[in-house]
C-alpha cells in the first residue's frame, strides 16, 4: 500500500529530526503513505511519534531529508503554501483542544468560520456532524459539562467539518476507557472508509492495536518500520454499534449531504 507512489499523499525521504542541538530523534526515515490508507503510529514515550506527526503538519522542519504532502515538497514551502496544505489536514489530540468559554456548536463550527464560510451553511454542517458522532443534543453546551469521551467526539466533529483529506490523531485515545476508545475508533474507521480520509493514529495501546489489525508504523532506535497485521479490516470485525453512529448507508448520506451543502 505504501508503495503506490501514483497516489501519494505523504512521502519521506531520508528524513532525519532532531530539537534544537539535541541527538537526532529520527534519522534516515523514507515511506510513502498512500491516499486512503490508514495506519497506527506506535512507539514507548519520547520515541519520537508525535514528532513525526508534526513534520508531517509542518509544526516542526527536518534537519536533513525532504518530506512532501499531496506531493509537494515542504521544505521550502511560503506561509500560504503551508496554511493551503494545512487546509486539507486535521489534527486530534489527546488533550481535546476544546475551547471552554464556548459551545459544542462553535467549537465545531469555528474551523468553518475561520475559512469564511456563510453561516446558513455552517449551521447545516455543524448540525449534521454532530449528529453523525451521536452530540446532537449537546450542540449548546458547554465542553466542560461533557465526559471525556464526549469530548473527543467533539474534537473529531470539528476534525471531519472540514473533510480532511489526511487526519492526524495523536494518543486520542489515552484518556478513554476502552469503551470510549472502541467507540472513538470506529468513528475513524467511518471516516476513513466513507470520506477516504488517510488517517495515521498514534497510540500506546496494544489492546486497541490488536482488535484493529491496520498496519503500524513502529518508531524505535530513530528508525521507522512498518509492521503489517496480515489479517482481516478492522471495521468487518467491529460488531457493537456506536450511539448515534448508524449503517453505512448513513455515511454514504453524510458524505453526498456534505457535498450538496458546501456546493449550494
């Protein structure tokens, strides 16, 4: 899969980081991740995951190598080539990154209204989205009257709004029991096989990694490998239905509704 070079969206290439005049935390890192693909991000604490995720957003610049997104090289990429890219990516993360002084509804809607879209439009997304990760109700509350769990499905409405078309999800799952993180799971499966999002999730659970057999990038000794399950899709296993998640007819819907919406 990481082969197809012909559909590309993120690529490496001899890449190596390091922080500052620290000792390297990658060296010599090459792969070609392909458009749609999903993978698990593995590795002990300060291995080096979330610095590879930021490379890929361009939070942080290689000290050797290049790295292209949508086949582009970024090294020397202007503010507005990288706030484009950005455009096209969403990050998740552990923490929630929710904005406490207002609701559901406008965390969710700010990465539209941020773009300059018309509110009449933004209302019909916003509302669709959450319902689509079962936080309809909630639209007027505050985050911090949720659970943590309701959180991240907050974090993940406002990731999918924009229809990215690479998620990074860094340790999303490290503060949710293992309900919670088979739920929010198989909100990024949805994702994944519905709107073609190429996700890379990093994590520390085995468990997680185990009853969802997607391939893994395994950092270890500033080196990356991948390790292939060889068995079955994650999502033809999953038999718990989420609250608020339906069929796959309803994704099928979601996506044609968000394409009417933002084409209207």
């Amino acid at each position: 899969m990481r082969y197809m070079e012909g559909n590309t969206v993120i690529s490496f290439m001899g890449v190596g980081a390091r922080y500052d005049n620290d000792p390297d935390i990658l060296t010599d890192v090459s792969f070609n991740i392909s458009a749609g693909s999903f993978y698990f991000l593995s590795g002990a604490s300060g291995a080096g995951k979330t610095t590879l995720l930021r490379l890929i957003y361009h939070l942080h610049r290689p000290c050797r190598g290049t790295i292209k997104i949508f086949g582009t090289p970024t090294n020397s990429m202007s503010r507005d080539e990288i706030t484009e890219m950005r455009n096209k990516m969403a990050i998740v993360f552990q923490e929630y990154s929710l904005l406490s002084h207002i609701s559901v509804f406008d965390n969710v809607a700010l990465p539209l209204r941020v773009r300059g879209m018309d509110e009449v439009k933004i209302k019909k997304l916003v509302t669709k989205t959450l319902e689509w990760v079962g936080l309809a109700k909630y639209a007027n509350a505050n985050p911090k009257t949720l659970s943590g769990g309701q959180q991240q499905r907050v974090s993940v409405a406002r990731a999918i709004i924009i229809q990215p078309s690479i998620l990074l999800a860094d340790e999303p799952t490290g503060n949710l029991d293992d309900e919670n993180a088979s739920r929010l799971m198989e909100l990024f499966i949805q994702m994944n096989k519905m709107f073609g999002t190429t996700i890379i999730l990093a994590t520390h659970n085995s468990k997680l990694m185990e009853t969802y057999k997607f391939p893994i990038m395994h950092v270890e000794n500033r080196k990356l490998t991948f390790i292939d399950p060889a068995a079955t899709r994650a999502h033809s296993t999953v038999k718990k239905a989420t609250p608020g998640i339906h069929d796959a007819k309803y994704f099928t819907e979601l996506s044609r509704q968000f394409n009417d919406i933002g084409n209207k």
